[in-house]
C-alpha cells in the first residue's frame, strides 16, 4: 500500500467540534476501504495568504493514510463535495513522519519564549569598533 499526507482547510466559521467530525468522515471513507489513518493532527484555526471563498482563516487538519490509490481517489471525491471545506490537498510520501509535524513543532517552539532569548545558540558576539585613528 501507499502512504500519502492529507491535509483540508475547513472554513472557519466551523465550532472544532465540527472540525473534529470532519477529520472523522474522512478517517471512516479510508478504513471502509481497507485503508488505515495513521496519524490525524489538527493545526488550529491559522490565517490564509489571501481569502478563499470570502475566508480570511481556516481550520487545518493533515492526516497521514496508508492505503491504495483508489482510496485516495474517493477520499478526494467526497472532499470536493463537502461545503465545509475549502481547500485540500493530497500528496504521496515515501515515508510517514514519525513524531509530531513540522507544523506541530513550530507551534511548540513558539510556546517556548519570545525570539529574544537565545536559547542554546550561545552568546551574541558584540560588534568590534574600529579604533578612530585607523
């Protein structure tokens, strides 16, 4: 079987609940096909580029599926027909991520502190003067 990466923005006036219930739909269409959902993470409610269908944000949900190329076929499908959500996008990996997403691991390292602390990078290097004379 293939593994692919699914990821669906979900308009924004939807409560998480009903997020959540999308994510679900779309795990159930894979595992009545024989395929598997490995992973689902919900990326929040994020700002967009530029509006999609009068959207100025979107819920993001990525899943990671094991399954054949028919499956994803249908996944697709019944994406397309759904209102709620407003984009998606399906690609096929040659492995799954194991862990948490780049985009979970962003959020993490957000929570950590404000940029200005260093961290583990060490200490800034101060700015030498030239002497005036040279």
């Amino acid at each position: 079987m293939a593994l692919y990466e699914h990821v669906f923005l979900a308009r924004q006036d939807l409560a998480q609940a009903q997020v959540d219930a999308l994510a679900e739909t779309a795990t159930k269409i894979v595992e009545e096909m024989q395929g598997k959902v490995t992973k689902v993470e919900t990326w929040g409610l994020r700002s967009l580029a530029y509006k999609i269908a009068k959207n100025r944000k979107a819920h993001y949900v990525m899943l990671n599926i094991d399954a054949p190329a028919g499956v994803v076929a249908e996944l697709e499908r019944q994406t397309q027909i759904n209102e709620d959500i407003i984009r998606y996008m399906t690609i096929k990996v040659d492995e799954l991520e194991t862990g948490p997403s780049v985009m979970m691991r962003k959020q993490e390292r957000a929570e950590r502190g404000p940029r200005g602390e260093r961290g583990d990078r060490g200490p800034r290097r101060e700015r030498e003067e030239a002497p005036a004379g040279e």
